[in-house]
C-alpha cells in the first residue's frame, strides 16, 4: 500500500486487482465446496447413513417416536380418523411403557 498527501492508505492498481482475484478465487472455491456438499447431502446413502451415524440410545430413540406418534395423533383427530387414533394410542403404549424404566 502506499500514502498519499492526506495520511490515508490507498491501493494500487495491482494491489487491488491482486485483492479482487484472490476474493473471486475464494468464492469460486467456497461455491465448489457448496456444490459438492449439496450433491452429497442429497444422495440416498448420505440419507441413511447420516441418520444411522446418530447412535441414539433407546431412550432417544423412543422419544424421537413418542413425539412423531404425538403429531400424527394430533392429525388424525384434527380429520376425525379414529381408527387410526386407536392404532396411534396403543403405539404410544409402548412407547410409554419402554420411557417409564428412564425415569
């Protein structure tokens, strides 16, 4: 950088444009690595294994189920479907019988 009369830093030329490729060569490799990750992301093994890779105790595990079984129950009573209530409650059941030896 070099100053000027006012006491101010200021860029050269090659300074900036130097600046500006390594700018663009940054965003080209971040866009790179985001490309990349999108296409992993979206495959059919990342969405397996990344749920796999979790190692959730059953305790976890029950949960996770306690509180989807918790929403469809909320649906299906919302759509008057009792029959599937019934199978939703005897699910929960279950699910609440394995949760109460965590307690």
């Amino acid at each position: 950088m070099t100053k000027d009369n006012k006491n101010k830093n200021t860029m050269t030329d090659l300074e900036l444009n130097a600046l500006a490729t390594r700018i663009v060569s940054k965003m080209m490799q971040l866009k790179t690595m985001e490309d990349w990750f999108d296409h992993v992301r979206e495959s059919e093994i990342a969405a397996t294994d990344d749920y796999a890779s979790l190692s959730m105790t059953e305790e976890e595990h029950c949960l996770g189920e306690l509180a989807k079984l918790m929403t469809l129950l909320s649906l299906f009573q919302d759509k008057e479907q009792y029959e599937k209530c019934a199978t939703i409650k005897r699910r929960l059941d279950v699910i609440n019988n394995i949760l109460s030896k965590y307690k």
